[in-house]
C-alpha cells in the first residue's frame, strides 16, 4: 500500500567523488578531460519557460548566453557529445548544432540539457551536465552494473555528464497512457513494477516517485512489452528509511500499486520477487570484480550521516534478520550486506538445486 506521508523532508547535500572513487571511475573509463564544465554554463544571460505539449510549465527554462560567449560555448558542448557518446572526434563538429540549453529549475541536481542535432538528417539526441557528485555517482554505476541496462556517463572534476535516457515519464504514462492500457499489459507493467520495487530496494536507490522513472514501450511481435527504467540517482544511499527505498511506498505511484493488487495475487508477487533477486544475484557474480572495486570505495565513502546510517540498518535489521546489516557501520556496509545477503540465497538454492 502506498503511504501519504512526506518520506523525504529534507534535501540531500552533495558529496564530492574522494580520490579513491575518482581513481575507480578513472580505471573503467568514466573520466574524461571536458573543455568546459557545469559552473560555465550558469553564466547564462537570461531564459524563458519551456512549456510542455499541453501548456503546462514544465520547470525547465531555456537558456541564452552573449553574443561574445555563445560560440565558444556550443563549439564546446559538442564537443562534450563527441566525448559521450562518440570517440571524441572533432571531425563530425561542423554537422553537429546546438539547439537548445535548458535547465531544470527542480530537484537536487538542478542538471542543464543539451539538445544536439545533426544538421544532415535532423536526427536530435539529449545529454545532461550535472554538478559532480558521489552518490549519483555510485547510482550510476549500480544501474549499470545491476539493471537490465547499460548506462553511459563521464566525469571531469566537479562536473558529471551523462546520456539521456528515453521513456515515457512514469507521472505522464501513469495520467495519460496506462488508462488505456488493456487488461493483460496492466498485469504485464504491475509484474515490471514488481521487479522495480525489489531492484530499488536491494541496491538502495531511492525516491522513486513517478517523475524519477520512465516507462519503456517495445513492440515485440502482436504486443507492446512494457519495462520500467530509473532516471534519477540522486538518492543513492543517503536517506534513513527503508521505506524511501521501495516506490510502493510513494503516494504518486499509488496507481502502480493499485495494478499490483488488483492484477497479481500475492504468490505471482512474491514469484517476480524472487525472479529479480536471482537476476540480481547473476548480475552480481557476472561483474563481481568490478564490483567489488566499487564497494571497496563506497566502504571508505561518506555518503550519509551517521544517524541515517543507525536507523536504516536497524529498519533493515527488522525486516531481514541479518547480522550484517547490524554490524554496517556506513551505507557501503548496508549495501555490501544486501548484495552478499542476495549472493548468499542465490547460491544455496543452486547448491540445493544441483545436489
């Protein structure tokens, strides 16, 4: 069931990427050297809302900058899309535009979006510049790493950039789309968020209301097969609840709730449970040496106060009688006991299985 209480109160401060953390993303290629950086692009000179397609204020603003600056800002923005999502090139620049610098007036990261587009075809793709940050940082890479999806982002000193990820915004399917939804890809998406709900928490990535994730339609042969993404990961590891960590519990996804209980019966519920936990276990053994690099850092990281910290492994304690979790004494201890405790089920019921 959902709950109607405020689940975050206050905002999560920044923690810089420490030099063991920059080291690793270093190693697995997520630095790069950018010609211009977030602090930059917020010399803007002045902006105008951007509306969404009903009209409505979409708290993005577009961006301008002087006449004196603007060039030189652009020829370096499409360089920062060579480094992203091609091999740095500079060849390719002079059928590259700029079409738009928007930025998000909402939310922890307050990140710019860069329209890019090809002047050859018209084809336009998205990237976000955001204030380097650790938590986002380790979100990022437990996406990667863990989720059904690969993620593409870089790093330079105090500035992170990442790919856009495409989807239908969970607020707008929700209001929109999932009302028109037939029976069986209701219980189809309840099955996706079923499997969400227990990814999120097992990695704890948090504040997943509705606008923090995107749902992806693919057509597959005579359906449309739906999967749910995460686009936020600001909330990494930081809050105190556990409940912050399951998007069951956020009133915006009271519908997805509804789906669940109205669509799956609790054995099919507790079946998809089990299903993503083994994935996640596989995923696990399958980048456990690159994982293990990133726990290693995480486990000298200060990613949230010590009082977080105490209440989250005494509610997780509660909820899965672990000693491990008890014993954690910051929040890469508390992850690194969710991950071996997963590991842990996973390979007995092998062992079981085979013997």
């Amino acid at each position: 069931m959902a709950s109607n209480d405020k689940l975050i109160t206050t905002k999560k401060p920044s923690y810089r990427i420490s030099p063991f953390l920059g080291d690793y993303l270093k190693h697995y290629n997520r630095t790069a050297t950018f010609p211009i950086f977030y602090q930059d692009l917020m010399r803007f000179s002045g902006s105008v809302a951007v509306m969404d397609k009903n009209d409505n204020d979409s708290l993005w603003v577009r961006v301008f900058y002087n006449d004196n600056e603007r060039d030189e800002i652009e020829d370096n923005l499409k360089r920062i899309y060579t480094l992203l999502l091609s091999d740095g090139s500079t060849d390719v620049l002079r059928f590259l535009n700029v079409d738009a610098v928007d930025y998000c007036t909402f939310g922890n990261s307050k990140p710019f979006r860069i329209k890019i587009r090809n002047i050859l075809n018209d084809n336009f793709t998205y990237f976000y510049m955001k204030k380097a940050d650790a938590s986002r940082a380790y979100g990022l890479e437990f996406e990667h790493m863990l989720s059904p999806y690969n993620l593409n982002f870089l790093v330079c000193e105090d500035t992170l950039v990442e790919e856009h990820i495409a989807g239908i915004p969970g607020d707008e399917f929700i209001k929109d789309y999932l009302p028109k939804c037939s029976q069986s890809e209701k219980s189809q998406i309840a099955k996706q968020f079923v499997k969400f709900n227990e990814r999120c928490m097992i990695r704890l990535l948090g504040d997943m209301r509705s606008y923090n994730y995107v749902i992806v339609p693919t057509h597959d042969f005579d359906q449309v097969v739906y999967k749910i993404r995460a686009i936020d990961f600001d909330q990494q590891s930081y809050e105190a609840k556990l409940k912050v960590y399951r998007p069951q519990f956020f009133k915006e996804n009271f519908p997805m709730v509804e789906l669940v209980r109205t669509h799956l019966d609790k054995h099919a519920v507790n079946q998809y449970k089990i299903e993503e936990r083994a994935i996640i276990a596989k995923r696990i053994l399958s980048s456990e040496s690159r994982l293990t690099q990133l726990m290693k850092c995480m486990l000298k990281d200060e990613l949230s106060t010590p009082e977080n910290v105490q209440q989250l492994k005494s509610e997780i304690y509660e909820y899965i009688p672990d000693k491990n979790f008890k014993n954690s004494f910051n929040m890469g201890g508390i992850v690194r006991a969710a991950f071996e405790f997963v590991k842990r089920n996973y390979e007995n019921h092998e062992m079981l299985r085979e013997g």
